[in-house]
C-alpha cells in the first residue's frame, strides 16, 4: 500500500518489485504521474531525477496501480506508517498519459482502466472496465440511492456526529460507498486480477473538502469524518492488494488546495445537490413555452405534406406510359413521322 499524505509522499506497503528508498527527498507534485508510470514499467518523456524510487525487478512488474486524490485536507493521519516523502508545489495533475500508454500497449488484452470523480460526476472506462463496473454508481443521484440501499455501508459504518439527513454528509458517505463498490465488484471478476494486462484505478474524491466547509476543520463532524475516511481507506488498500495478490501500488494524494491557478474548475457538491432539489424537487419536465405547440404543428403537417408529396409522385411516374405522358417521347415520335 502506498500512500501519500498531504505535503508527504508516504510508502506504507509495495509489492517486491517496487522499491522505494529511505531518505526526505521532495518530490514535485506534477511528476507524481511519472512516478506511477515508472513503477509500472513504462517510460516517460523527461527522466525523473527523483531518487527515491529505485530500478526494480523488470520482468515482475505490478499488475495494478490505484491512485485515490482526497482534497481538502493537510495530512491523514494512516494507521501504517512507512517511508515519507515531501510533495513540492502540489499541482493539478491527472494520470491521463499511464492510461494511454496501457491502452496503447495492451489493446488487445483490454486491461481494466477506471478514473472516476464522483463530485463532478466525471468517468472515463476502457476495456473490461465497462463491464465489470456497468453497475457502479456514478452520478449524484445515483450515489445517494445507493447508500439507502439494503447492503450499504450506511448499516455498518459508524457515522459518529455525521448525520443521514445533511446533505453534505450523505455525500461525503457516498464517495466512500464508491470505494466499497468498487472492491465488491471487482471480486467478481477475480479472473481480471490475474491476466498479464496492468490495470489502473484513479479517484478523486471531494466530499471531506466539503465537510470542512459546512462545518470548519475544527469541528467534531470534519474529524469523524476524517477517521472514517482514514479507515476506509486502509480497508480500500487492503482489499485491493489482496484482489491482485500483493501485486498491486495503492496511492492516496491528501492535498488541502493545489497551487496553480490553471486549476480544472469542478463543482461544488453542496452547490449541485441543494440547487437540483430546490430548482426541481419533484424530477419534472422542463416546462414548455407558448412557441413550442406552433413550431410542433409547423414541423409536423410539412412533414406529413411533404411524405405524401413524394408517395403522389412515386405512384404517377410507376404507372406513367411513356408514350403518350411523357413530352420528350412526343417530341420524339412527331420528328419521326415528319421524316
């Protein structure tokens, strides 16, 4: 399992053939793509002088990298402590270019490929990923139905001072009910877990960010909610190791606010949610203004006109005799007998 925890780059737990060494070096945050596309075995354009991480078994390469993006907060506070790195200058980063290199290289071995941000409602699915994960909540409505579901983890996450009935809440449980989705489902499939294809999992999640802005960070709700959140993702980590038997990278970003200000513009997930309730509580229709039923009739009768237009006009030239209805035929024979 490998983390990274706010300003720190944590390796709590790493297959064999991933080596990391022991030292404080920073490493930049927009090279923490490169970092997961070297310890998978691919290349990247501009070399990483980054010592901390180390050449290791070529041939014995992981077979999963989960990369998870917790904003809003410094530090998580992970029960398994192990070597710690400092992030310098935390950036947007994305690991678009891992996903294509695997697509690239391993197409006709159709690896698992899922990055999902269930806060922007934002899912991309290559390969057997479209299959495995067709039942996975991914948009907000969907996310909080989920939790009122019979095996959610509603009935046996303790919720502490976080409360059903706050929306805020509801939402933040929601990304972690995505985690437990996504181990459950991938269970499943367990076959996936084993082929020679890498496979890559990134997630963003928004919803602590969210708590602490309801709330305030000093506020007993954030703090539950932060342990929660600690937990659920060991649990995460822990089932994910285990799916691709200890062959897999597990990373967490812990990031509080990202430095550069070409930052993508996401939406709030109180914002989204208390302004589809309010604007449209009963899920109704958009309502229709007085121009609509004018061009509906306009559009309609001339597309009726115009189909019996053509059946008119298909029926006479089927059953025209070209020696008396047609001109050019007339002319024709007149000539004919002139000569």
């Amino acid at each position: 399992f490998l983390g990274v925890c706010g300003d720190e780059f944590s390796v709590l737990r790493s297959p064999q053939s991933v080596v990391f060494r022991d030292g404080s070096w920073p490493i930049p945050g927009e090279r923490i793509p490169d970092v997961a596309a070297l310890s998978m075995g691919f290349s990247v354009e501009d070399d990483l002088s980054w010592p901390g991480l180390a050449v290791g078994d070529l041939f014995h390469r992981p077979r999963a990298t989960v990369l998870v993006t917790v904003k809003g907060v410094d530090k998580l506070t992970l029960p398994v402590k192990g070597i710690s790195y400092p992030i310098e200058n935390a950036v947007p980063f994305s690991l678009d270019s891992v996903a294509n290199a695997i697509h690239t290289l391993f197409s006709e071995e159709t690896p698992v490929v899922l990055q999902l941000a269930p806060s922007e409602e934002r899912v991309y699915m290559v390969g057997k990923a479209n299959s495995v994960f067709e039942d996975l909540s991914v948009t907000l409505r969907q996310l909080r139905n989920r939790l009122f579901q019979d095996n959610s983890i509603l009935s046996s996450l303790p919720l502490n001072s976080l409360s059903r009935n706050n929306e805020v809440d509801l939402l933040f449980l929601s990304e972690l009910q995505v985690l437990h989705d996504i181990a459950s489902l991938l269970s499943r499939h367990k076959h996936l877990a084993k082929d020679h294809s890498p496979d890559l999992y990134s997630l963003e999640l928004a919803g602590l960010e969210e708590v602490g802005k309801r709330y305030g960070e000093d506020s007993q709700q954030f703090k539950d909610a932060s342990q929660i959140l600690v937990d659920s993702l060991q649990k995460f980590a822990d089932e994910m190791f285990n799916l691709y038997s200890g062959n897999a990278v597990v990373e967490v970003v812990a990031v509080k606010t990202f430095n550069s200000p070409l930052m993508r513009k996401s939406r709030s997930i109180l914002q989204s949610s208390s302004q589809s309730e309010t604007e449209n509580p009963y899920n109704l229709a958009y309502p229709y203004n007085y121009n609509y039923s004018v061009i509906f009739n306009i559009i309609l009768w001339m597309m009726i006109g115009l189909a019996l237009a053509v059946i008119v006009i298909s029926y006479n030239l089927w059953n025209m005799d070209p020696g008396y209805d047609s001109i050019i035929y007339r002319m024709t024979n007149q000539k004919i007998r002139m000569d």
